[in-house]
C-alpha cells in the first residue's frame, strides 16, 4: 500500500506557485482496482426563460437552468511496484471557469486533461504533467509522491 499525495499547481508568469491545492489518497499493488479523487461545483447556466400566468400584468418570469461540473478528477489504475519505483496509470482533469470577459456575458470554461502511464520514483516528489495556460502566460503542473505505507 502507498499514500499518493497530488499537488496541483497553478504557475504564474514567473514560474512561481499563485495557487496550489493538495489532494491524497491510498492506492495497493495487489488488485488492479481503480481509485478516484473528485472534488468540485456545478455552476448554473441560463439557457431559456419563460413567463408563467397567461400573459397576465402580474406574470412571473421562470428561468431554466443547465449545471456545468467544474473541478479536480483523477483516477489512478493498474499500481505496480518496479524496484523503487511506482508504476501506474494516470487521469487528471481540471477545470474552472475563466475570468470574465467584458464582451461575453456567458461563462468561458477552462480544462486540461492529461492521461498516461507514468514511473514515479518513491519518496521523491514529481512532475508528471505540465501544460501552458490557454488564458494567461502561466502554466500548471501536476505533482504526485508516493509514500509506501509501512
């Protein structure tokens, strides 16, 4: 058994944290199970609207709404041991609404999805994703430790 500890990060220009948050889990070399991490919102969108009471002065107007999930999904599968090092296999996805732009009155939402069989050494912090940001000159980065259980 192992504790795997995620830390995403969300890098400014300058290459420095401006915004990072941890997540951790256990994971076993025995099974080839799936263990998952979700965290997150559903945030309403307007998609239509309507007016109740028949055309009356005192009508009520109804809105519909639609909900988008926002937030931190990973899955990790197929957990091997190789010398000192971990193997598996790796899902995270991100996502966020953007900041709002003056000329959009609906929400712009943000995602990065990264999937792929990594080797992570034990004990030893590491950088398995990366990516440049589509709204900004920063980045984020994916870190991952795995710690045996003793």
């Amino acid at each position: 058994y192992y504790h795997l500890d995620f830390v995403i990060d969300e890098l400014g220009s300058d290459g420095k944290p401006v915004n990072s948050r941890t997540y951790t889990t256990t994971v076993n070399t025995d099974t080839h199970s799936t263990t998952s991490i979700r965290t997150g919102s559903r945030i309403p969108i307007a998609v239509g609207s309507f007016t109740s009471g028949g055309g009356k002065v005192s009508a009520a107007a109804d809105t519909q709404f639609q909900y988008q999930s926002v937030g931190i999904n990973i899955d990790v599968r197929h957990v091997q041991e190789i010398g000192r090092q971990l193997a598996l296999d790796l899902t995270a996805e991100l996502s966020g609404v953007a900041a709002t732009d003056q000329n959009l009155h609906e929400p712009v939402f943000r995602e990065n999805r990264w999937q792929a069989s990594v080797i992570i050494p034990v004990g030893k912090q590491s950088v398995v994703f990366t990516s440049d940001s589509i709204d900004s000159k920063g980045s984020t980065r994916v870190l991952v430790t795995a710690t045996p259980i003793q």
